[in-house]
C-alpha cells in the first residue's frame, strides 16, 4: 500500500542568471570540438546526476537507476559512491565501517574528499549544470558532511536554483543497518531538509522519525513528519504489516498535501535492488505534482519486473524462496518505457 579532472578543447558555457540556462561562448578551439548537446540544448534534455554505490555483478545502486533514468529520456552522469564486487547482504550486515566493507565485498569506497574532487572537475569544465540530484547508498559520513553531499546540493542549485533532489536514504533494511548510527543522524539533521523528495523504507522511515510502523496509520502520520521537515514529496516504498501486502505511502505538495496508498500483493522471493530501482522510476515519472500517478506507474512498472524476474527463475529450476534474486533489469525494458498501470492509487481522506 502506497501511503503516498579532464582538460579537453570544448565550447566554455556560461550561465544567465536571468534564465538559468547555459549559453555557449565562443572558444578558440570551437572548431576542434562538437558542443555538449544535453547542455547547449537544455529545454530538450532533463540532466541527473546519480551519486550511488556500484557493483560489478548485479543490479542496485547505480546499477539499477542509470539504465532505467536514460530509458525514460535522462542524461544521467553517475559518481560511484562504492565499488563492490556483489550487492550488499541485508540479511547478514548490520552495520560495517568502510574498511570492513572494502574487505567484505572486496572493492572501493569513495570519500568525500575525491566526490568533491570530482565535483570541482565539473565545474571546471563548465558542467556542471543538473536539473536532477539522486543519491542512494553513502556509506561514508564525510559524504554527508556540509563539505560534501551537502555542498553539492548547495552547488548545484546556485547554478540551477530549480533542481530537484531525490534521496533515497538507503540505511538499511528488515530491522537491520548498513550504517553507522551517526549517518543516521547527519540523514536526520541535515539532508532530510534540503531534499525534494524522500523516498525511505519502512525501517528508514522508523530510523528518521523515531517512531515504529506498524499501522497504516502509523504509515501515514511517518510521512506527515517527513513532510514537515521539508521534503515537498514523500514515499515510503513498502510498509509490511500483514501476510498478504507491501504498503507505500507518500504526501504530496503544498499546505494541504494529500496522502495516498498503492495496495500490492507480496511475491515469495526477496530481491536486491528493487529501492533503488523504485526511487529511479519516481524521479523518472515525477514531471509535475502528480506524485500518486508518478507512483502508479512505477510500481506498475516494478512489479512487472519483478514477475519477469521470479518467473525467470523458476524456469531455470531455481527455488526463489532460497536467495535474493537479481532483477532481470535488461530484459523488463519495455516494462520500464511503457508500463501497463494494473496498480492504482487511492487518495486517503483525513
């Protein structure tokens, strides 16, 4: 239920403030180089940049937002915020410090000293110019710090004061953390009020507003305090509160936000990736203040994913009840650019 640093020869780009859109200047190499389209023709392309983690193997993070973003006609540049062999285990992490991590999965973490490296590589570049800021899996608390994740938020919007910012708060899961309490507290203090939308789960929601879930009504009063903290949008993408449905609930915009719920049948599987997947397709249907039918065709979308996926499987001969299963994310692509909406939204009264 759905309660609601390359120095390359390229055009310079300079802002107009007036507008807050980019006009290329003349440069003495011009000749040499093509201009960047999805900048120089911004009325025709919505931009995002997607901090996330990354796995060699498998579909979360950016792994499972990039793909989905560009199929709905997002340029999406992605800053890997870990590299990891394989998906994290929700089922058996609790909570690693960074180099527990590395070793555990046997990759990289970026800090963020480097993210803001790469942030002033941009710059430099004169592109730095997003209309979309996602973030998911951050497992290092310098990330979140004001000179980091904070600060691009800050950077971004000086130079488009429009851009929207989707977090999806990616601190655990099933009563389990895959971070530090103290990201849960820099989440709490400082992120929660700069986004424009927030797209926890069920134990995210609990983690930010100090509070259990295990009502709807619980659902629907964790997404009035996540609203009043700032987020103009809300999502809480699967409350479980009986044996035979997920519950998502969401506000929407302005003083009188309405609520709404998404009612949607459990499948006998568990699968990797499917938050983040969820918050790429939110942002990719999220065009205007029509959040319950952004949600309706993302949901409609996952879940028919997730039935390619689970069907996939036991054709194979497979017991999808026994791992988490990889989403069959290239496959579903028709699902993705063109869902067939078998999910609607019910507003909810107060």
């Amino acid at each position: 239920m759905l309660l609601h640093s390359l120095s390359i020869s390229r055009p310079l780009l300079e802002l107009s403030t007036e507008l807050h859109i980019f006009r290329p200047r003349i440069s003495r190499n011009s000749e040499m180089a093509p201009p960047i389209l999805s900048l120089a023709l911004l009325s025709e392309t919505r931009r995002v940049l997607s901090i996330q983690s990354h796995t060699l193997q498998g579909y979360v993070g950016n792994k499972s937002a990039v793909f989905p973003l560009q199929l709905l006609g997002y340029d999406v540049d992605p800053i890997n915020s870990a590299v990891l062999k394989s998906h994290r285990k929700a089922a058996s992490i609790t909570s690693l410090s960074l180099r527990t991590l590395r070793l555990w999965f046997k990759g990289e973490v970026l800090n963020g000293k480097k993210l803001w490296e790469l942030i002033e590589g941009l710059e430099a570049n004169d592109l730095l110019y997003y209309t979309h800021l996602l973030t998911g899996y951050i497992g290092s608390v310098s990330f979140l710090r004001l000179t980091t994740v904070l600060e691009v938020i800050n950077k971004l919007r000086s130079i488009n004061p429009k851009l929207t910012y989707v977090c999806d708060p990616v601190k655990g899961d099933e009563g389990k953390l895959y971070v530090s309490l103290e990201l849960v507290s820099v989440y709490r203090q400082k992120v929660v009020l700069v986004a424009s939308m927030l797209t926890p789960n069920q134990f995210e929601a609990e983690q930010l507003t100090g509070s259990r879930i295990v009502s709807e009504g619980d659902g629907r009063e964790a997404c009035n305090i996540l609203h009043a903290a700032g987020p103009p949008k809300v999502v809480i993408t699967s409350i479980n509160i009986d044996e035979m449905c997920t519950y998502i609930c969401g506000c929407g915009m302005g003083q009188f936000h309405e609520q709404f719920k998404i009612m949607i049948p459990k499948m006998p599987a568990y699968f990797t990736g499917t938050g983040d997947l969820m918050t790429a397709l939110l942002l990719g249907w999220s065009n205007d203040d029509n959040l319950d039918k952004a949600a309706e065709l993302a949901v409609s979308s996952l879940q028919a994913l997730l039935q390619w996926t689970l069907n996939d499987y036991k054709s194979a001969g497979h017991d999808p009840q026994s791992t988490s299963l990889v989403i069959r994310l290239i496959q579903s692509q028709d699902d993705i650019r063109i869902p067939q909406v078998k999910f609607q939204s019910r507003i909810l009264s107060w």
